[in-house]
C-alpha cells in the first residue's frame, strides 16, 4: 500500500476544488451577462441568508490566508520550527480554496436558471 502525505493529498484536493471553482466561475460569468442587473440585487439583496453566507465565507477565507501567511512568516523567520505547524499551513492555504469554492456555488445557486 502507497502512503500519500498530506501535502500530497491537499495538493491533489487543490487542483480538484480550483476545476470546481473553474466551473461555478465560468458559469456564472455566462450566467451574469444573461440577467438583468435588477433581477440580480433582487435575488441577492432581498436574501439576507445569501449575504450572511457570503461574508462568513468571505471572512474564512481571509482568515484562513492570514493563518497560512503567519505561519509561514513565522517558520520562514525561525521563529517557530514544527513539523506539525507546515502541516497546520498547507491545511490553511487549502481552506482558502475552499471557502473561495463555497462562495462562488453560493454565487452560482443564486444566479442558476430556474424551471
């Protein structure tokens, strides 16, 4: 049986999350040039869910880089040497992604055609 570390494997989840996002982007930039402007800051101003969601996706992501930047900085400076805490590093940068991933379906589902 192969082992796989987890750089490895958040590597390879990357490269997966960023073809989805690829995806919803690509869909909703063809989706955006279809609607009318109105029709879009009614579905989406009017939901306060829907802005909620997009600001703590938002506010994760950001948080998750800065997590990602710190520690990074931080093991760069030698300040913190710790297996553990590149470990901790490679899972944030990978949660940016992910978020990011989240936000645009938010995005997407918003703006899907409905039948």
């Amino acid at each position: 049986m192969e082992y796989y570390s987890l750089y490895t494997i958040l590597a390879g989840g990357s490269v997966l999350f960023a073809l989805i996002g690829l995806f919803f982007v690509i869909k909703i930039w063809i989706r955006w040039n279809a609607l009318d402007v109105d029709i879009i800051k009614a579905r989406v101003f009017l939901n306060k869910k829907f802005i909620e969601r997009n600001w703590l996706y938002v506010f994760l992501a950001g948080a998750s880089l800065t997590s990602h930047q710190l520690i990074k900085f931080l093991t760069s400076e030698n300040y913190i040497t710790s297996f553990w805490l590149s470990q901790l590093s490679y899972i944030a940068e990978f949660l940016v992604l992910v978020f990011l991933v989240m936000l645009s379906y938010e995005w997407y589902m918003v703006l899907r055609i409905r039948k």
